[in-house]
C-alpha cells in the first residue's frame, strides 16, 4: 500500500472531478490488494521474500525509466540538495516494502493489511517531534484508540500471536517515515524523480539479496505474477497519483480503506481464510481511529 498522504501535496486538483478521483483511488487500492495477494501466493509457494522484493522495485524501476528515455524529462526535476532525503525515503520504503512481504508469508492478507493502516496514526504521533505539527485532544485521543486496535489485532498476551506481526509493525513505521520524509519534500522535488528513486533504490539494494537467494518459479502462472507485482505496485502509485488530480486527499482518504474489503475478499477466495471476530473488530477500531485523525485535520485546515 502506498503512503496515504504521499502524493496529496503535490498539487491542486487540475479538475473539480471528484468522482473519477474516487473511482481512480479505488482501482489504486484494488492494484495494491493484488500486489499483495500476488506475494502471498509466491511466498506460499516457495519464493524467497528478497526475491520477490527485487523483482517488484526492478520492474518499478523499469517502468519509471521509460518516460525519461523519450524527449520529455521536465516532469524530473528536484534540486540537488533534496538527493539525500529522497535517498532515505526510497529506503524507507524498501523497509516497509521488505519486511511486509515476509510477514505475508505467514499473517493472512486481513491481519497484515489491518497493522500496515496503523500507518497514518503513527504518522500523526511522529508529526508532533519530526514537523513540529501541534496535535490536539481529539488526535491523541484517536492515536491511543488506533494503537488499542493494533494490540486487538497482534494479540501480543495470546497463544495466537505470531512474530511476523512485529515485522508488519515495523513495515507500518517505516511506511510512516515515508510518508513525513515526503511532506518534507512537498512541492520541491517532482513526483516522477521520487519513483524512479525508488525503484533504483530498491533494485540495487535488493539485487544481491535476490542473487543469493534465487528459486525460479515453476509454474507459468507464478513466473508471470513475479513480473506482475512489480507492475501492479507501479500502477497503483501512478493511480493514486492521478486520483489526486481530479480530488483532494480530504475527499479521497476514506476510501482508502477498500483496500482492507479487497484483501480480505481475496483471503477469501484464493486461500480459503476468513478473519475471526477479534481481527474485524481491531481493523475496525483502527479505521476508526484513522478516520477521526482524517476529521480533525480537514477540520483544522
């Protein structure tokens, strides 16, 4: 999943379109639920994580290239001075991106997606010391209701309570620091030099990794969804991007939470799993908690 507020600065909406906004975002979601969806089958299958990984940040990397082979390249600007922060924000993805795709393995698709949308209430906890942003009674409020759900959905006092969920824990965090890193280069640095940071980023770094621990598919299906993670990930940024265009974040983030109803029709269907009363209520604690954080800032602003 992408960062809720990642792409929400970089523009005002060229259009007052909110209604293909919204459809765009859903499709966004519904590309990122098949991402997932797609990692657990290959993970399942005996595919290393790292693996996996790199070919989801190599085909990013591929795609984000394109563009900057035509004669086109204003859309890649960014000063000089920003090559550090956006360096450390294409890591933090590499992060989240990582240690989400192992915890997969082993938490089903309505767990991990649940723990990684804690991601925007670690977001406004960490706001206070990293942008100095003032948090009121109704955020902190909503922040420790958030982490109420987390704990409800980890389960840590319980037999239940799997150690990958620290892994989706971690990927949550990182993918918080992701989303602050950019706000912090809000309106300097141009959207489509952020991809292709993190797809080249992500592709050197992960390809040792990859080298070492390589297991070719052996079926057509899984050799096809191995390239395809890579281009559903893309794709789902490049949606969300123009989701944006037509509609504010104000408008759109609600709807970030089909993103929960995609995977956990997906368990579904394609492993058979069904999350149990106490994994519905913590996602549902966490979306609500997600959604009066969301309130308080359209009110505030």
């Amino acid at each position: 999943m992408p960062d809720a507020p990642a792409i929400s600065h970089l523009a005002r909406p060229r259009e007052d379109r909110p209604g293909r906004g919204i459809l765009l975002m859903l499709l966004a979601y519904f590309l990122f639920s098949l991402t997932d969806t797609s990692v657990k089958w290959m993970s399942l299958a005996g595919l290393p994580a790292l693996q996996l990984a790199f070919m989801r940040f190599g085909v990013h990397l591929a795609l984000s290239t394109g563009p900057m082979l035509g004669r086109d390249h204003s859309g890649f600007t960014a000063p000089q001075a920003q090559a550090l922060a956006m360096l450390v924000r294409a890591v933090l993805l590499v992060t989240s991106t990582v240690t989400n795709f192992i915890a997969l393995r082993y938490l089903d698709l309505t767990v991990t997606a649940a723990i990684m949308f804690s991601s925007p209430i670690i977001v406004s906890a960490l706001s206070v010391p990293l942008l100095g942003e003032k948090v009121g009674i109704w955020r902190w409020s909503a922040i420790l209701v958030g982490f109420v759900g987390v704990l409800i959905v980890v389960r840590p006092w319980s037999a239940e309570f799997h150690w990958a969920a620290l892994l989706s824990l971690t990927a949550a965090t990182a993918l918080a620091l992701f989303s602050i890193m950019t706000r912090k280069l809000a309106g300097v640095a141009a959207p489509r030099t952020m991809q292709f940071y993190v797809g080249l980023v992500g592709a050197c770094a992960l390809l040792p990794a990859a080298v070492i621990t390589w297991e070719s598919p052996d079926t057509t299906l899984n050799w096809v969804l191995m390239f395809a993670i890579g281009f559903f990930a893309w794709s789902g940024h490049h949606f969300f991007g123009q989701a944006h265009g037509y509609a504010p974040a104000s408008v759109l983030m609600p709807f970030s939470y089909s993103f929960l109803i995609y995977l956990t029709i997906a368990g579904y269907l394609v492993f058979g799993t069904v999350p149990d009363a106490l994994t519905v209520l913590g996602a549902l604690v966490i979306a609500l908690a997600g959604l009066v954080i969301w309130w308080r800032e359209r009110v505030m602003r």
